[in-house]
C-alpha cells in the first residue's frame, strides 16, 4: 500500500517535519566538531590500524574527548579526520577507563568545538541525537529519546574496577565506529559520549555532568585522575532495626573482603561489617561509596561509622591514592 502526502494529516506533517528541522539542525551544527578517529600501532614494518571510533572537539587548539577503550592500547596516537577533509595526527594525552573517558590532542588547531550540556537536566521521553564520525568525510547521524536514565555501567577491569553511574540509555541505535561520539540534545549540546561497550542492542552514553567535567579537566591539565581507595569489595544489605533506629538508614554496605595491607585493613575494618557513614554521609551502596573516594581524601582521616555485632564501631580510616596500576 502506498502513502502520498495526502494521507498524512496536517497536524501530524507538521508535527514530522518539525522533528526532522531539528535532528537536521543538531547534525549540522554538530558535524564540524566530531572527529573520526583511527589509532595506530607502531610495529617492525611500519604503523598498522589497531582501533577507530569517534571524538567530540572540545578546544580550538585540539582537546577532542572520546572513549577510553577507542584509544586503549600502549602506543597512544593516530589520526583525526574532520568532515571539512582535513586529517591531523593526535596523541593521547590522558585515559580514565574507569569512566571511559579520554583525551586526545590535535597537532594542529582551529577546529570547531562542540558546547557541553548538563546531563542531570535529561528527562525520559526527551530527544536525543546520536553523532559519530566512523569514516572522516561523512558524519553517522541516529536520533532516538532517552528510554532510561540511572543506569550503571562496569568500568576497567583490574581487580578494582567501577562503576559508571547515572548512564544514559537510549534508543538511538549505535553504528559502527560511533563509540566516543557525541549524544546531543535538541538543541546541539553535547550531554553524553557515546559507548557501545556494553553490547548490541542498547545505546548507551556517558553522561557529561558536574562529575565528567572533572574528570576531564583533569584528564586536560594532568593527564589522569586521582581516585581514593579504601581496599574492601561489598554491596547493599538491610540494616537490622536497632541499627535502623540508630542511624536513621534502612540500608548499609556489607563488607563481603578486606583487601590484606589496604588503608581499611589498617583501620580495623572487618569481613561481615555494615559500613553505614563515611565522612559524616549515609552510604547504602558500593556506588555511594566509591563516590566519597575523591583526590580530596587521599591521605587525609575520614570516619566510618559501622555495626558490627549488634553494636556500633567508630573508625578512622586513611585512604590511599589508586594506583594507575590497580585500574
């Protein structure tokens, strides 16, 4: 059966080329400031491909940001081609893959960047347009709206790997080569990179946020990111009443191992402890925890009120810096 324009209603024409004019206009405005990007491999005979995927321009002068597993590997460069045709070399100037973010530098600069968003301000329902770069001349343009927010997404894969919170879920199917691409809104603001990570059939994307925006200042001016760690693995368990009445929280986080010689170990921290405050603030998951092990608190005492055997126990713990190895 065929549909002329005849058949489509007014209202709903309208209504379809409104939501074209806008997914057009962010393509358009956005297409300049997301680069392809194909990282290489120096070897006996030569540079040979070793990945691609896409960044977002962040600076005139070459800051582009893209996903960290785009540009893994030991030997950090490759070359960024633009849709105006140029092709520049970069290097990496730094990598968090326990938020999977990166960094890379153009060599040269006056490129168009892209404007960040906040992407605490995303709402279900809302459009959002996904932009990648996976061939240099031509940009790879999906829209879609945000069917979830909250989402969780693992990170790194050393034995003290992340969680990326607060991911933003999408139907705005992914292409090959869109991972370290921009999610925009409506209005052409980046508020998300793009990750296929975590496999077919979800889009998913790293929220920028106050939190993303630290991290890559940081990756910006240092290269890394400091984290605090602590050294034990656990996760969310149901207070007991007492402890309920006590603290006011229904929940706490079990301490299912102590990491030998960590700065918990150290503090006295147990197998079977409920750690239900640290720095004065309810934690009721391991999320909640990871997020008070900021730079800020490396070396610096930080109390944990625990329950441990029916009763309360006041620590004093230090945390240490995460080394880069234990990422």
């Amino acid at each position: 059966m065929s549909v002329t324009n005849a058949d489509v209603p007014v209202a709903d024409a309208e209504a379809l080329d409104a939501y074209s004019r806008t997914v057009v206009g962010v393509a358009e405005r956005l297409a300049p400031a997301v680069a392809s990007l194909r990282v290489q491999r120096r070897t006996w005979g030569g540079r040979i491909p070793a990945g691609a995927g896409s960044g977002v321009v962040l600076t005139h002068d070459g800051f582009i940001l893209t996903s960290a597993h785009v540009v893994s590997g030991p030997h950090g460069n490759g070359r960024a081609a633009f849709t105006d045709g140029r092709e520049l070399r970069f290097t990496v100037a730094g990598r968090d893959p326990l938020s999977d973010l990166a960094i890379v530098r153009a060599d040269d600069g006056d490129l168009t960047p892209a404007e960040l968003g906040d992407a605490d301000e995303l709402r279900v329902g809302q459009l959002v347009v996904a932009i990648g770069n996976p061939h240099g001349l031509e940009g790879s343009v999906t829209a879609g709206v945000v069917s979830a927010l909250g989402r969780a997404l693992p990170a790194g894969a050393g034995k003290r790997a992340r969680i990326i919170d607060n991911v933003i879920q999408t139907d705005a199917a992914l292409n090959p080569g869109n991972s370290g691409g921009a999610l925009s809104d409506s209005h052409g603001n980046v508020i998300g990179i793009n990750t296929a990570v975590a496999g077919i059939g979800l889009g998913l994307a790293v929220p920028i946020n106050e939190t993303t925006r630290r991290i890559i200042g940081s990756l910006m001016s240092e290269g890394r990111v400091r984290r605090a760690y602590l050294g034990i693995a656990g996760g969310p368990r149901p207070l007991p009443p007492r402890a309920r009445n006590l603290f006011g929280n229904r929940v706490g986080v079990e301490v299912v191992e102590v990491v030998s010689g960590s700065p918990a170990d150290r503090a006295g921290v147990r197998a079977g402890d409920l750690i239900v405050e640290v720095d004065n603030r309810a934690v009721e998951s391991a999320a909640d925890l990871q997020r008070r092990m900021v730079a800020e608190v490396i070396g610096t005492p930080v109390r944990a009120r625990i329950w441990r055997t029916g009763s309360e126990v006041e620590l004093q713990v230090v945390p240490e810096e995460l080394s880069e190895l234990d990422q």
